[in-house]
C-alpha cells in the first residue's frame, strides 16, 4: 500500500506542477519575483496573530473598513513611509483637499 500511495502522489504532483509550468518558473524571467511566498506569509502574521481581536468590527461595514485602513498602513510600510507620520499629514490635508485627486494623499 505504501508503494501504491507514494506513485499516486508523485503523479498527482507532476500532472500539477506541469500543467502550471509557465507560473512555477515566471520568477526564472523577473528577477523582482521571489521564489517562495515567505515574505507574504511574514506580513499577514499580524493579522493571523490578531485574530481574536478582529472578530468583532461591530458589523461588515467595520470589517471592511478595518481591511482598507490595515492595507493603506501596510502599503505605506512596503514603500519605506512612516504610517503614522503619513496618516496625520493625511488626516491634516484631507478637509481642504479636492476629491478629484484623492489618489495624492496615497503613500
């Protein structure tokens, strides 16, 4: 049985992996892409860390929200900007800001 099971695996493995051979070796053509998903599992480790207190946003519209803030404060972390430094010159600017070039005050 052992046997059996190791083959079946091995070819579940290879029909998978050949059929997805342009996306396996993409990262062979751009140097920018890394090999393994480390670096994306590292930076949602907060979030899976603080699960317990994202349970209760108060309601869906809160959980959204929740999302949009911790993706404009990783966003600004990955572009080597102080989050806390952006967000008060944005929460400063925003009042006599023009809505039509909201897409200034992104990090």
């Amino acid at each position: 049985m052992g046997r059996t099971y190791r083959v079946s695996i091995g070819k579940a493995m290879t029909h998978y992996i050949l059929t997805r051979w342009v996306a396996f070796t993409r990262f062979l053509d751009d140097g920018r892409i890394c090999m393994s998903n480390n670096a994306a599992e590292r930076s949602l480790r907060g979030i899976a860390i603080g699960g317990r207190n994202w349970n209760f946003c108060g309601s869906d519209a809160g959980g959204h929200l929740a999302a949009a803030i911790y993706t404009l404060i990783k966003t600004a972390k990955l572009n080597d900007v102080d989050p806390q430094a952006w967000l008060a010159d944005v929460l400063a600017r925003l009042p006599d800001h023009p809505a039509k070039h909201l897409d200034e005050l992104l990090p």
